[in-house]
C-alpha cells in the first residue's frame, strides 16, 4: 500500500526509535554512574586529607594545652607543620599554574618557624609596620598629585598642607589649596592601607597668632569650616601647626586647644577626631605647655629641622649634636624635661636641604650666603648626575650628622650643599629611638620623588617584611583552592545539572535526527559529517567507562572514535521517513 498512511507501520517505527533511545540512555546513565562514582572517590579523598589535617592540628593544638574553640588567633601554635607542608608541596604545581599573578605568598616560599610555630614568607612588597609605631608625613599641595606614589602601607598618618587660618575671621586664605582638598582622591587611597588623613591647619607668626587667639568668634568660624571639610572627604581629623604663638598668649592657646577639640568632636555627630599639634624645635623658652597641650591631643609631633644656622652646624637644616648652637639632641632632652610623653611623640626629620654660596674676600675667606632650600631630589639631579664621567663624592659631618658638597670654581666662588641621606637620617632615628618616641615624622612627601631609599629605611627601623602565616591554606587562597572547595561542597548538585543536561542533550539529538530533513542537511556537507563524529565520541567516552578492560583513557578513546564514526554512518545510511499524503 505505497503512499498511502498505515498507522501500523508507524507505531512499529516509533516503537523502534523508542527501543533505541532508552538502550542509549541505560548505557549512558551507566557509564556516568561509574564516572559520578570516580569523581566521589577523589572527594572522598579530598574530604580525608582535610579531615587528616584537621586531625592533625587537633592533636597538636591539644598537646599544647589549648583547648578547643580557642581563639583562632592562637590556633599558629597548633598546626602540624609537616603534614600541612606535605599537602601545600603536594599542590605547588597546581597552583603555580593557575594563578598567572601570585600573591606572594605562593607554597613554594612558605617556611617555618619553630619558635613562633607559624609559618612565614620573606616579602619586601609586603612590609607591614609594628604594631604601636606612628610614621607622620605631609603632603603639601604644591607637591600635586605625587600622593598617587606614596606607599601608605608604610605611613599611618598623612596630613594635607594645608588650611592657612585667616587671624581675623577664622576662615582660609588659600581657596586653591582648599578646592584641591575637595576633589582629591588622597583620602580614599590612604584609607585602603589603613593610613588616616588630617587636613594641617596653619597660622604661623606672632602677629597673626595674637590676633586670632583673641577673637573666639573666629575660633567656632574655624571649627564650623573644618568640620565640613572633614565631613566632605571622610577624613579622621586635624593637625594643629600655630607657629610662633606669643609667650603672653600661652594659657589662651591651652584654651583654644581645648575648646577646639570639645567643639570640633561635638560637630562630628559624636565620631571622635584625631588631633595631632606640630611643636617647634626650640621651646626652651617654654611658651608651649606640652603637658597641658597633651591632655587634648593624640600625637605631639617635633619639628625636627629649620634650625637656625650656626658656626657650629655650618649649613644643617637638622644638626643631630652640637656643643653651642641648638640640635635633636639638645631639643629632645628640652621637650623630656618639661614633661612631654614620649609614647604620644614623634620627631619629624627633613627630606631636604639647604645651598649656599661662597666667594672668596680679600682677606683670603670665603663668605658664604643662605641660596635656597633644596628637596632631596633636587640634590641628587644636581649633585649626582649618572652621565657624567666625574662622580661627585660627598663629605659627612660628624656632629651635625650631615652630608655635604663643597665646590670651588675658578672665578674665585663655591657652591656648598648639605643634606640628609638614609645613612645620617637612620643616625637621627636611632636617636628618637633612644629616647623611646612613638616613631618620626617625615617633611615632606614627595621631595624624594624616585628615590625609594628612605622608604626601605622606615621599613628596616620600623617594619618587618617577614610575614607570618598561620594557616597557609587560608593565606595562599588561591584559584585551585577556591574551585576545589566549590565542586566538594556542590558535587552533587554538579553531577546532578551535569547528568539532566546530559540526558536533555541525547534525547533532543535523538528527535532532531528523527526528521530526515535534520539528517539531509547534516550529512550533505563532510564538515557537519565530522563534527557529528566528534560529538558521538566525546558522548561514548563515559559509556566505556563501565568496562574496566578499556581503563587506559587512550584505548577509550580509540574505542569511542571508532563508534562513533560507524553511528556516523550508520545515521547517514538510514532512510526512515513518513510519507503521509491525505486519503
């Protein structure tokens, strides 16, 4: 009965596609059953290893006498360093490979310390200050947008400079100064590092001082304009520099300081500010009460340079010792004398220097003449070019604790040039050390710029680049771990989306290939031909996972190509079709 719709014949070939299609799916459900069942036995033992360590540490946190629950901060003295580092050895590899950017902390740098019972990496990159140290530094804004270099990991205070007061009003004098404070994104790239910002307040000169002391009025002017620029940037607070207040005005400052705090808190909806007050390098007058000054103030910051020069310090910006003239030593020992708290004090050192020049007078002397401050980076551009044959050696001062050039030219005139380098700045360290100061100060940012000296400094007296890791694992975080722990704890939700998609996929391939058109279309072109091939035998590698005989991956996959080629040809050859015309 050619051409004409027997409903038998299509019930026998539909039973057949049906017969043939669950065939495939029992095949294809056994052979992942044995891959899901492979798959659990690795997290099986994933599970054991971790569970090995866990033990591990147990132990040893119990035979050290900490119980469990403890503080994971104490958990360093519990872990068992030799199975840990069997298991981070075990998966270097893996890491390494797949983390293109390490973190530094990779296992192959991981060492440890029986001492401290914690493991730890040697890391420049990564030198973190002590804990209780207090490094200072300013920015001012004629430095601009410098503060993008700074390495706040090593400061935990920078101060804009600054707010210039306006003695008769309280308002500023400097807007410009004042718009950059605004649309700076300092504040948010030193909080990252956990760097607080202050904004400098300036009134500098007896004069202006007198005049502002006495006028209240401009002090809550003062205090009404910082509080919104402190709100507008989120910043932490304020550092107080009122230079030259009038010894007549002394208890009138205590009172401003005072009030200032109490008021500025107040405004601040309760947050509390950070106050830090810059002190000259000579109070031996004692026209600032430190004591009382303290009581209102987080930090006490000493100047430490622009002292007066002297025969006996020639051209030191910061003299370290000096039998007549003023110097750290003598200020320091001034300071601890009126009473000043060491533990809330630092010592602020210069980044800079000072030029002179000279010229021979008639008496056979050569007069020499203050030319200019010059930034540490100055120096090094004029004093110690690297393109020159003839390098410049400095000389070093032993009392002021200076380097120094001193150059003659043949029209009878010299130019000298005195300055700090790490060498004599570590000298001067060591000297706050001794009087046991809470850390320095640094004036100012940027006057190094491309020289990293003074920072590997601060990090050799006031950091450690040795970081300790307790719990590697934890630490090291990297992708490996991070996937490892997302397939352990979703396996079964994995293999279950895989197993539906798996099964969509085979029967939708099935009633695709059930409309001959589908086969035509495919099988006329050899590149579709060959993709078909691939796809059956990318499906037919897991079915032959059931049979041990084909354990060796490449004999399953010579197995599944050959297949999957012949279900190629095969599907290409069948000519099942229904032709239905209306009766």
């Amino acid at each position: 009965m050619s051409g004409i719709y027997n409903p038998i014949c299509i019930m026998r070939r539909i039973n057949s596609l049906s017969y043939l299609s669950f065939i495939f799916l029992i095949l294809l459900i056994a052979g992942c059953r044995r891959e899901y069942s492979q798959l659990k036995s690795s997290t099986r033992r994933v599970g054991s290893e971790v569970n090995f360590l866990n033990k591990g540490a147990s132990s040893a946190l119990s035979s050290a006498g900490i119980k469990s629950g403890q503080a994971k901060t104490d958990s360093a003295e519990g872990f068992a360093p030799i199975k840990q580092k069997n298991i981070i050895n075990n998966y270097e590899f893996l890491y390494t490979a797949l983390n293109l950017n390490p973190n530094g902390v990779v296992p192959g740098n991981l060492k440890w310390d029986a001492r401290r019972k914690s493991y730890y990496v040697i890391d420049s990159s990564k030198a973190k200050l002590h804990p209780g140290v207090e490094i200072f530094g300013w920015h001012p804004t004629w430095m601009g947008d410098l503060w993008t270099s700074y390495p706040y990991e090593l400061l935990t205070t920078i101060s804009f400079y600054s707010y210039n007061v306006d003695p008769a009003t309280g308002s500023y004098q400097n807007p410009e100064a004042i718009n950059m404070w605004r649309t700076i994104s300092m504040v948010d790239s030193a909080h990252e590092k956990d760097c607080r910002v202050l904004l400098s307040v300036a009134c500098h000169g007896f004069q202006q001082n007198e005049t502002f002391l006495k006028n209240e009025v401009a002090w809550n002017t003062l205090i009404d304009s910082v509080t919104v620029l402190l709100e507008e940037k989120k910043a932490d607070g304020v550092d107080l520099d009122f230079e030259s207040v009038p010894f007549d005005q002394k208890m009138e400052f205590i009172k401003f300081v005072e009030y200032f705090r109490i008021h500025l808190d107040s405004k601040l909806n309760g947050r509390r500010s950070y106050i830090s007050i810059t002190l000259p390098a000579d109070n031996s007058d004692g026209f600032y009460d430190v004591v009382e000054l303290q009581k209102q103030t987080d930090i006490a910051v000493i100047k430490g340079f622009d002292y007066p020069i002297t025969d006996e310090s020639n051209g030191a910006v910061s003299p370290m010792i000096s039998d007549k003239g003023p110097s750290l030593e003598k200020t320091l020992n001034e300071y601890i004398l009126q009473g000043i708290d060491t533990a809330k004090t630092i010592l602020a050192l210069p980044l800079y220097g000072s030029q002179w020049k000279g010229k021979w007078n008639k008496e056979g002397y050569i007069e020499t003449t203050f030319d200019k401050k010059i930034t540490y980076r100055e120096m090094k551009l004029l004093y110690n070019q690297q393109d020159t044959s003839y390098k410049l050696q400095p000389s070093l001062d032993i009392n002021s604790m200076t380097n120094y050039y001193f150059l003659e030219f043949p029209d009878s005139t010299s130019l000298e040039c005195w300055f700090d380098d790490d060498y004599t700045l570590g000298k001067k360290m060591d000297l706050a050390f001794s009087r046991k100061l809470k850390g320095v100060g640094l004036w100012a940012l940027g006057y190094d710029q491309g020289h990293k000296e003074f920072w590997g400094l601060i990090s050799d007296k006031y950091a450690s680049d040795t970081l300790l890791v307790s719990d590697p694992v934890a630490a090291i975080n990297g992708f490996p771990i991070k996937a490892a722990n997302f397939f352990v704890r979703y396996s079964d939700l994995l293999f279950l989306t895989a197993s539906i998609f798996a099964i969509t996929f085979v029967i939708s391939l099935f009633i695709a290939f059930s409309d001959w058109r589908v086969r035509n279309s495919i099988f006329s072109q050899h590149l579709y031909y060959y993709l078909f091939i691939v796809v059956c035998t990318i499906l037919i590698i897991p079915l032959l996972g059931m049979l041990d005989f084909f354990a060796d991956m490449k004999w399953k996959m010579i197995i599944a190509f050959i297949v999957g080629s012949l279900a190629g040809f095969l599907m290409s050859r069948i000519t099942f079709s229904l032709n239905i015309k209306k009766p």
